[in-house]
C-alpha cells in the first residue's frame, strides 16, 4: 500500500527549516521525523510550483496540497489557448513536419500561448489519450503494413462443402486507410495476388512493405538479416519498394496492422457472421461495400475520416504504379539432366548443352519458362501443360544431335518400317534404351542406311537376328551383316533353283 501522506503542518516546516533558515537535509530530517528522500521530493515539488518560504497566506493547507499533490488526470483551468491537437497530429505525418514547426505556427496566430516545452508536454497527453498504436509515428506514404487474419466460411453451392477463407489485411501507417481481402489461402500465389489488388485499391506505391514473418513471404525469420522470398523480392522490385519483415516475436513492429485486425473483425466480419457466401467473389463484394464504410467513417478522435487522411496526407506521397500489374512468377531450383532439359511441373525444357549437370534458377509464370544461371538467362519457353513431353530448341542441342533435329521419332520408324517390322523393332528397342530418344536417332539411322550396301533383305534378316540375341546397336548389326550371320535369318530360297557353281563343290551327283 503507498505510504500515508504527512500532515501539512509538517510538509510547512520542512520548507521552513529549507528555505529560511537553510538547514540541511540530515538536520531537517531528525527535527522533522521523515526521511531525507521524502524531503528532497517535498522541495521539488514546491519548486516546480514556485513555491518557497513564505507561503502566501491565501494557500492555505487544502490549496496548498491541491498543488503540490494534483490527482492524476488532473488539470487546472487553462487561460491560455489550446492548439487543435487533431490537426497537430494529422500534420506530423507529412514528411518533414516537426513540433517545433507547428509550435511557431501556433505562436504565431497565438503570440500568449504555451511555450515550446509545455506545447510539446501538452501535446504528448492528447496522444496518450487516442488508442496505442497511435503511438507509433508513421511518415506520409512510408509504410504499407499487411497481414493475413481471420477466416470466413464460403459454402460449395453443388457439394455442400465448406472452405475457410483467409482474410488479408492492408493499412497505411499514417492515414490508417485500409484495404480487405478474403483469399482461400496463405500461400505464394494468394499472398502475391493480395499484395498486387492492395497496392491497385490504394493507386500508387508506399515507400516499404512492413510484413509478418509468413513462410509465403519470409524465408528465414532473424531479426537481423531476415531471407524473404525471391519472389515476394519481384514484386518489390517490380514496383519500386522495399520489403521490411517485422522482428520475430516483436508485436509492435506491425501493431497499426494488428490494431487494424481488430478492427477489421469488429466492424466487418462481425456483421457478416450470419451472412452465407457461396463463392469468393460474393465474399469479397461484400467485405468492399463494408470496407469502404469503415474508410468513410469519421474517427472521434481525429476529427476526419481514414479516406480524408490518405487523401490528403498518403497519397501525395505513394509513388505511381507501373504500366502494368505484376504478373506472378514462381522461382525454383533445378539441376540440367545429361539430356539438357530442366523439368517443371512434368515437362521438359530444354538449356545449352554445355549446362549438363549445372544448377540453375527457373522463372515460371503463367506463359512463360526462364531459366538463369548465375543471373543470366540462358533460356525462354512458351509454357507448355503436356506432361512427359519435351520444348526443345535446336540451338540448345550438341553438334552431333543438331543434325538430326528435323527427325522425329515417328519419321524414323516410318523409313524403318519400309525395310521390315524387325527394323522397326530394333529402332524402338534403342531409343527405349536411351535416357532421350534423339540420343538414339544416330544409331538408328546409322543402321538404315546399311541398307544401301547390304539391301533391305539382308538388313531385315540382320535386324531379326539382333534382336533374337538381344544385341540391340549399331555395332551389333554391322558385324551380323559383316560376317554373314544374317544369312540364317534370311527367307528360304526355292527348292528348284540352279545349284551353286564353283570348283570346289562336288555337287548332288558325286553322292549317287
């Protein structure tokens, strides 16, 4: 409990033994019976009031502890004029703009009123009076500060499913003009997307965005050296800003965004709690009809609207949006395959051979495929949604594939299949062996072209031969056709034919 306040009689005397007859503090303090921190703290207060030895007859002692012990909250009448502490503080948020300033202005329409220092004193009890996070001094167009809130349920009209949207919040630090969104979810792409329809709703761009510490925005989480998403880093390059991640576990870095949560449940989503919504669109139609309300509505405190605000303090200071909207792109980290393509989301597209087994950084938006290696681009594709297929482009092949570019595998097997059907065997069997088929495409048409030394019979026979041993290569059937092993594969020749004419053959007449 605090410690009961002495009789005035004593706090009289005390002053007495100070000022008239000069007594020290250890010598007051045995005559009157109090400690010497107490009378130390009795002379500051008299001095803070004028007050020394004697005291003027009118205090008498109820006056004169009034003064000396004011109650908290506490104000004597005021003769003076008081500034428009609303206008005072709207002001400060223009870039700039100091108390000492405003102080002159106010002196000069007002040359008997406050002095600085009570000006500035008086000015800080008005602030204290307003909610928190006033607290915070915010510069005109500085800050954009955004956060993910509270969810809504939106109902599956068919299925009667039900999905819980997630509600972004946006405000401008100094104006408090603010922005809503339902999405479905806190990933990447919604998290993007809310970002690019905020800074569009608000019509320019604020100097930083203050974010909390999402995963979808923030890869590493330090309050010194913090890792934020390469590209949540695009959008802000893309606009001109600055990412600024709020310190973990420092609630106050992002409390005007915090206090616009609140705010945003209280005026927004709790007027829509009986309401059903069946898709996200209806939602966020009626968040906007709502939003704009709150926006419109006039702050007690300050004396003007969040829209009065930010027209006259925030937007003059945005910094003008781009010719065109930032288009999502994911980044994603891949490792070149020994075919020279890069795999994204089940196709395949293509880089400079020379890049075989180098990591490299794929830009994937909507339409397009970039791949960069060491900030360079070194490929671009139209994107493509066929799974297992391949974008290829001739430059990207080695010399050796390049001449083979205009073959496709279905043309090789329709020159193969003119030879015969194990032609066309042993040409797929060796492109199934490859880890792409353009890497078999030379030995195959190494092989029909044996066809103009050895004809199409003998590479027919050939061919059934190497598959028969499984021996499924160029090499392979070139030594079959070199020694003659085709010959047992080939057709049966006629019963009735010539015999064979040689000397060394005795023929079928020697045996009878």
């Amino acid at each position: 409990m605090p410690a009961e306040r002495l009789p005035m009689r004593k706090i009289r005397e005390v002053l007495r033994l100070k000022y008239s007859c000069g007594t020290s503090d250890r010598v007051i303090s045995r005559s009157v019976g109090i400690g010497r921190t107490a009378i130390a703290e009795y002379v500051r207060r008299a001095a803070v009031i004028g007050i020394t030895w004697p005291i003027p007859e009118e205090l008498d002692d109820t006056a004169l502890e009034r003064k000396l012990f004011a109650p908290a909250g506490y104000n004597p009448p005021r003769s003076k004029p008081l500034p428009d502490w609303g206008h005072v503080h709207a002001e400060l948020r223009r870039r700039s703009v100091t108390l000492a300033l405003l102080w002159e202005e106010y002196r000069s329409h007002h040359p008997d009123g406050y002095g600085y220092s009570r000006f500035c004193d008086l000015y800080v009890e008005w602030r204290h009076g307003i909610t928190a996070t006033m607290r915070q001094t915010h510069a005109a167009g500085e800050k954009l500060v955004d956060f993910a809130g509270d969810t809504v349920p939106v109902f599956d009209g068919l299925t009667g499913e039900v999905r819980a949207a997630k509600i972004f919040v946006a405000v401008m630090g100094a104006s408090n003009y603010t922005f809503v969104q339902a999405r479905f979810s806190e990933a990447l792409p919604d998290w993007i997307g809310a970002h690019v329809d905020a800074l569009t709703f608000l019509g320019g761009v604020p100097k930083a965005l203050v974010c909390d510490n999402l995963k979808a925005g923030v890869t590493t989480a330090s309050r010194y050296e913090p890792g934020v998403n390469r590209t949540y880093q695009d959008l802000a390059a893309h606009y001109g800003t600055t990412i600024m991640p709020a310190r973990p576990r420092k609630p106050r870095d992002k409390a005007k965004v915090e206090a616009a949560v609140l705010i945003v449940q209280r005026w927004i989503l709790a007027r829509l709690r009986n309401r059903r919504f069946f898709s996200l669109a209806e939602l966020n139609v009626a968040i906007r009809i709502l939003v704009d309300d709150l926006n419109a509505r006039l702050m007690r405190k300050l004396g003007a609207s969040r829209r009065e605000f930010f027209d006259t303090i925030d937007r003059p200071a945005l910094m003008p949006l781009p010719a065109e909207p930032y288009q999502y792109a994911e980044w994603r980290r891949a490792r070149v395959a020994p075919d020279y393509h890069v795999e994204v989301q089940g196709h395949f597209y293509s880089v400079p051979s020379r890049l075989i087994r180098q990591v490299v950084e794929v830009r994937a938006t909507e339409a397009t495929i970039e791949v960069f290696h060491r900030g360079t681009r070194i490929a671009s594709h139209a994107r493509s949604g066929l799974k297992r297929r391949h974008t290829t482009i001739p430059e990207h092949m080695p010399s050796a594939h390049r001449r083979y570019a205009f073959w496709t595998p279905a043309r090789l097997l329709a020159a193969a299949e003119k030879i015969g059907p194990s032609t066309v065997a042993l040409c797929e069997a060796i492109m199934r062996t490859k880890p792409h088929p353009e890497q078999g495409f030379r030995s195959c048409l190494g092989i029909l072209r044996m066809e103009r030394t050895y004809g199409a019979q003998r590479l027919e026979a050939a061919c059934r031969r190497g598959i028969s041993i499984g021996a499924a290569s160029y090499r392979s059937i070139a030594s079959i056709l070199k020694t003659g092993l085709d010959k047992a594969f080939l057709p049966d020749t006629t019963p009735d034919a010539d015999p064979i004419q040689h000397g060394n053959i005795r023929g079928r007449g020697y045996y009878h």
